[in-house]
C-alpha cells in the first residue's frame, strides 16, 4: 500500500476547489453584509413613494448587528432592463442549430487524414517548455481542466442564474433569462467547436506516442477523441463562461462597484484551463488561442446582442424581432433587428 | 439475576429509543435541525417544509442529480412521506457516455435510518474486465484489451443519522458482491470507484455535518475506507461535501473525497471531485 497522492497534488487540487467554491459564495457571502436587503430594498423604495426622502437619517441609527445570512432576499432583487431584448424565438433557433452541428460532427466522426504527428514549430516550443516530464502530471492537468471546466458551467448555471439571481435576489425572471442566455452560448460555442475539430481532424499532441509510451490498444488511441485537437473545446467553453458573466454582471449590476471581479475570476479560471489542457498534452497552443478567441467572441456576443442592442432603442419599448428583406442592386439585403 | 439483566437491556434499549424519539425533530435529512428554515423559497416549499409534513400514502416520486455532464434519476414507489419516511421500491437507469444499464431495489429511508438492496447491472462501452495485477493506472483502464465489460452487482447500502443538535453525524455502510467478473480478472465498479473483483467489496463512510450559522448549507467533514476483498487491499478516502438548501425541491451538492491511500493510480476515476450537481425532488400528492 503507497501513499499515492503527493502533497503538492493534494494543495493543488483543494486551492482549486477552494477557490471555485468560494466564486460561488462571493456573491452572497460579499454584498449580504453591509448592503440592503430585499425587504429593506423594497421598503426603502415604498418610503421614497410616500413621500420620505432615502437620504434623510433613519430613526433607528444604533449600530446594527453584522450577521451573516445567507438566505433568499438576502441581496436586492434586480431587473431585466425593459430596453433589454428577451430571450426568443430566435435564440431557440441558434441553439438548436449549435446542439445539432455538435450532435451531427459527433456522429460523422472525425476527417481521419487530417494533420497528424506534430505541431507547428511554435506549438512544438511551447510544447517542449510546458509539458510535465511524468504521464502522471499530465494526467493530473487533464483532471484540473476537467474539474476548472465543470466548476465554470456549474457556476454559470446554478451559481449565478439559480442561486445568485433566482434565489439570493429572489429575481426569477433575471435569472431565467440568464441561464437561457448562457445554454444558447454553451451551445454555440460547442457546436462551433465539435464542427471544427470533426472537420479539420488534427491529431492531439500525445497521438505520436501511440504505439510506443502508450498502449495501442488503449481508449486515448482507439478513440476517434485523439483526431479533435483543433480548436479546444474545454477551452472555448471555459471563456465563452468567463465572458458571459463578465456580460450578465455589467449589464445587470449583479456585482454592485465591482463587476470586474467576476470578469478577473472567470478569465483567470479560463487561462489556467487552457495552459492545463496543453499540460495534459491534449492540445497545442494554437489550439488553445483560437478556442480562447471563439469563445470570448461568442461569449460576449450574444448578451450584447440582447443587452447592447436593446439599450440602443427608445427606454420603455417592447422588445420584438423584425426582419425586413429589401431589393438591391445585385440582390437582396436582409436587416434584422433583435 | 437473568430477569435483572433482562431488565438493564429493557432499561437500556428504551433510553436508546427515548433518546432518539426525543430528537425526532431532527429528521433524517437533517432538514429540520437547520438555522434559516422557514424562509420563503422561490424555488418551491422552504427546506423542511413539504416532505416531512403531510400523510402516508401510495406515491411516485423522482430525484435528478444534473451537473456538467451527467444526469442521474432515480425514480421511486412506495407507502409513506416521500423523500422523508417511506418503504418501497427504486428504480435508477444508467445511461452515460462509458455505459448503459441500471439497478432496481428495495428502499426503507426513516428518521435515522435509511436502508436499500438491489441488484446492479452494468454494461461497459469502453472497458474491459482487467488481467489481474498488483496495481493499475489509468492507461490501464482504458485498454481494450478482449469483451467489453458486462457484470451484475448485488448492492446494498445502510445509512445510519444520529442527530446531535446542531450537528448530524452519519454513518454509511456499503456492501457489494459482483457476479459475472471472469477468473483472475478484476473489474472496475463505476458506483465505487475502484477495481475489484468477485466476493466482497465493503465502502464504509462517516461523517460529520453541521449547518453554516445563518445559512441553509450544510458542510462534512467525511472520511471514506473501501475494503476490496479480492484483492486485500484498502482504498482511503478523506474530505467533505457540501449542500446547499435552497427549497425542499432543490438543492445544490458538491463533494471533494480525494483518494489519499490506493493500490492504483487512477486520478480522477478514483476519487469523489468536485462535481457540482443541482438535485430536484418531487412527488405525486
């Protein structure tokens, strides 16, 4: 019997989950202190209807006691701008035309006579420079990426849409449109992502050593996963989270002062997945930067659709889509406004 | 003399049951021994509000553990309180990227106990039954090397509450007995996490948990020991999970049990990390 985790494997890991965790408790654990609640909110804003003014000082200016509660109403409850576009039609569309070309790439399987064997001799320096010497680290990034990618979507979904949003603010309505807004920008970026790598067939970095450091016969060479190099999945997926919240929190004022917390948090989340994937020898830095860059841009791209757009338009009218086709010289041009 | 030992054991097992029966409040789920209980949910009834309240009955009732990726639901029938005190039966389908199959039992769940038996079968997409060794790794476990494994389990399960306002200490028993595991081969158990093989493999799991002062999250300090009988060895667990109430019907789970003795080395595949998963619970009235 061995004793078979290190220490340094053992920190690693929990300052991982240490800080996930820890993410997720930010928002509540942060602005529960100090900050109005929901009743006191909606107090406040009842007092200042009747006429009393929110500066004046209040009756009751003994210190109040500092306790700590996390339960629902704890924060403020916030709004889906009116000026905002709704989560539609359309969106389902985008989303189902990500889960499907996800779907569809996975089941034509990978091109088999895509670029195998090695990188570009940029992707071969970084390589050399970063890859750990034992199969056993590497395994271990593969797990950190895995774990950091599980931890971004989770946060994503239940940490910030459900809890933070529905619960902690009880603001259903915001946080639904969340989650709607991150599932259409997951699966965008995944169906981006499978489609390309089934198309382009690269063969992951750690392919050269089928046959010779790794079994043959194994799962890592067998498997149509070893011609998916191009571009990183676990990478774009992991900004596009990033960016997305970075989103939500400006434009919903989840974060108060202090909405570049967030945004550090998940980019920082992100770059450390991505530098691990090619620590796992999973994937070459040109993999990782264009997943990066995909992912960012989808990822920002579709809360500015719904909260940039929207905000162009007059304060106080209905969102709606229009689609208008219009003649030109040479043929047609199609407007959409979302 | 036999009538007053007769009588000590009475005496005894009666300030036993007097004992628990006096902390009946502090239910099994420990959904009532929380701070914060009472507040208004928008995601449903407060914790401890639906499930230990209301009559026995016959009912349906489901439970979805979903996190990033996997989706696991157990569907139940039975006569009681669902999800709180009840006797029926199980039904939990696998179906996953390394695997198909699914277990069908009986379930007792109490105040402070909470028992199960079924049969397991499993059929492996990407596994086969491994070649006795030593010891493994993960490059191991991926080796294709002849049919894809297909096993049946035997696998029972007692959970033990002792609620001890404002803590709840738990204690897990698992027992497992694998068929269809060819001669000197093991198998690795995906419930378990661990390779083994035919006859006994015993989990045991003990804990601690206590609910964060104004706060509906419940955190537990665990440690785990599985005992692989085929192979006479030990795998240790240690860490925590962590729970997050939200309503009666949902709420939010992660857990961190890194293995810390193995004969394998097995990385994740091994080890309770960091999944966070979102359970929802319903029932039929």
């Amino acid at each position: 019997m061995r004793l078979r985790i290190g220490a340094f494997q053992f920190a690693h890991v929990l300052v991982i989950w240490l800080w996930h965790f820890c993410a997720l408790l930010a928002p509540g654990v942060a602005f529960a202190q100090g900050r109005p609640s929901h009743d006191e909110a909606q107090n406040r804003l009842q007092n200042e209807t009747e006429g009393q003014s929110a500066n004046e000082p209040e009756e009751k200016s003994q210190p109040q006691e500092r306790t700590l509660k996390i339960t629902p109403g704890a924060l403020p409850p916030v709004v889906y701008p009116k000026t905002a576009l709704r989560v539609g039609v359309l969106d389902a569309v985008l989303s189902g035309v990500g889960a499907t070309m996800a779907v569809a790439a996975s089941v034509a399987g990978p091109k088999s006579d895509g670029p195998h064997g090695s990188g570009t001799p940029f992707d071969e320096a970084i390589r050399d420079a970063l890859l750990p010497n034992t199969f056993d680290m590497q395994l271990l990034f593969r797990d950190t990426s895995d774990a950091l990618l599980g931890a971004a979507i989770s946060y994503v979904f239940i940490g910030d849409a459900l809890i933070h949003a529905t619960w902690l603010r009880k603001s259903p309505d915001v946080g639904i449109q969340m989650a709607l807004i991150d599932a259409e920008v997951t699966l965008l970026t995944l169906g981006l992502s499978q489609l390309t790598a089934h198309a382009v067939g690269r063969e992951r970095p750690y392919g050269r050593e089928c046959g010779a450091e790794l079994d043959e016969d194994s799962a890592h060479c067998t498997w149509n996963d070893r011609y998916l190099s191009f571009f990183s999945t676990h990478t774009s997926l992991s900004f596009s989270m990033a960016a997305v919240t970075c989103a939500h929190h400006h434009a919903l004022g989840l974060s108060g002062r202090r909405p570049w917390i967030p945004c550090v948090v998940g980019f920082t989340a992100a770059a450390v997945t991505a530098f691990s994937r090619i620590m796992a020898d999973q994937h070459y830095m040109t993999d990782v930067m264009t997943g990066a860059a995909v992912g960012t841009l989808v990822g920002f791209a579709v809360p500015a659709v719904h909260y940039g757009i929207g905000r162009l338009r007059p304060r106080g009218a209905h969102s709606s889509n229009s689609v208008v086709v219009l003649p030109t010289f040479g043929g047609v041009t199609v407007r959409g406004v979302w | 003399m036999q009538h007053l030992r007769l009588r000590i054991v009475l005496a005894q097992a009666l300030l036993v049951f007097a004992l628990l029966g006096g902390s009946q409040r502090a239910s099994a789920q420990g959904l009532e021994t929380m701070p914060g209980a009472g507040f208004q949910s928008p995601l449903g009834s407060p914790p401890g509000a639906r499930w230990s309240t209301g009559r026995d009955r016959w009912f349906l009732a489901g439970r979805i553990d979903a996190g990033f990726l996997f989706l696991r639901p157990r569907v139940s029938a039975g006569y009681g309180r669902p999800h709180f005190d009840w006797i029926g039966l199980d039904f939990v389908p696998t179906v996953a990227f390394s695997a198909a199959g699914g277990y069908a039992g009986g379930r007792m769940e109490g105040r402070f106990v909470e028992i199960r038996t079924g049969l397991l079968y499993q059929y492996s997409f990407n596994r086969s039954f491994l070649p006795e060794a030593p010891s493994y790794d993960l490059v191991d476990l991926d080796v294709l090397d002849g049919p894809r494994a297909s096993y049946f389990l035997w696998d029972s399960e007692l959970d033990l509450y002792f609620p001890i306002e404002p803590l709840r200490i738990r204690y897990q028993i698992q027992p497992v007995v694998a068929d269809g595991i060819p001669e000197d081969h093991y198998l690795y158990f995906d419930n378990l996490r661990v390779i083994s093989g035919r006859g006994l493999t015993l989990r045991q799991r003990a804990g601690i948990e206590f609910f964060w002062p104004g706060t509906t999250i419940g955190i537990a300090p665990e440690v785990e020991l599985v005992w692989l009988d085929a192979r006479s060895a030990v795998v240790f667990r240690a860490g925590g999970t962590v729970r997050w109430l939200l309503s009666d019907e949902f709420e939010v789970r992660t857990s961190f049990l890194p293995v810390f003795v193995s004969p394998d080395q097995l990385g994740r595949a091994s080890s309770d990390v960091l999944e966070f998963a979102l359970r929802w619970r319903w029932a039929t009235e």
